[in-house]
C-alpha cells in the first residue's frame, strides 16, 4: 500500500537534499528580482551597523545549529567547516534580500 515508504534513509535525505537545493536557489532567484523592484534600503540607511550585526546573526546563527549537530556527532573536518560556511553565507544572502525586497518592511510594520 504505501511501497513509497520502503525506500532507504539515504534516498529519502538526497530527494530532501535536492528539493531543499531547488528551493533556496528559487527563492533566491524571487528574492533577487522583488529586490531590485523595490529596492528597499531605510532600515540600512538609518541604522547601517545594526543592520550588518543583524544580517551576520541570523546567517552565522542559524548556520552554527548546524555546526553544533556537527561537533556533536564527531563529525568535524575541513568540508564539513567549509559546508558551515557557505550555509552561512547562503543564509545572510537570503537575509539581505528579504530586507532590499521589503519582506521584512512588510512584516514588522
């Protein structure tokens, strides 16, 4: 009945693997033409340091979850620090464009 669920843990986390790829690079894509519509700058305009500390916790924040399940597992080496990073980044990346696209304008007004 449900021949779906007889599939191994490793194809299930690469499908999963894959969407969430797919996702973010078309949420980025999105993010990237409503930011440059809108072009929403205020919140970096008035409070320019803020809104680097900002950016930078919710990237390196949100990444250092991962890096945590990381350390925990015994699993730390130099891809693993560099997938960190990039995670990281990609995140601030995302952060920034839902600030220049207006999301968090919207949201928190």
């Amino acid at each position: 009945m449900f021949d779906f669920l007889d599939l191994s843990n490793n194809v299930l986390v690469k499908i999963a693997m894959i969407f969430f790829a797919i996702f973010l690079t078309i949420n980025i894509i999105y993010l990237s033409i409503v930011s440059l519509i809108n072009r929403d700058i205020t919140v970096l305009k008035k409070h320019p340091i803020l809104f680097t500390v900002e950016t930078l916790l919710i990237g390196f924040g949100c990444g250092s979850i991962i890096f945590l399940i990381i350390y925990n597992r015994g699993q730390i080496n130099t891809w693993n620090t560099i997938d960190y990073i990039l995670l990281s980044l990609r995140l601030s990346v995302v952060s920034l464009l839902m600030q220049f696209s207006g999301v968090y304008t919207y949201m928190f007004s």
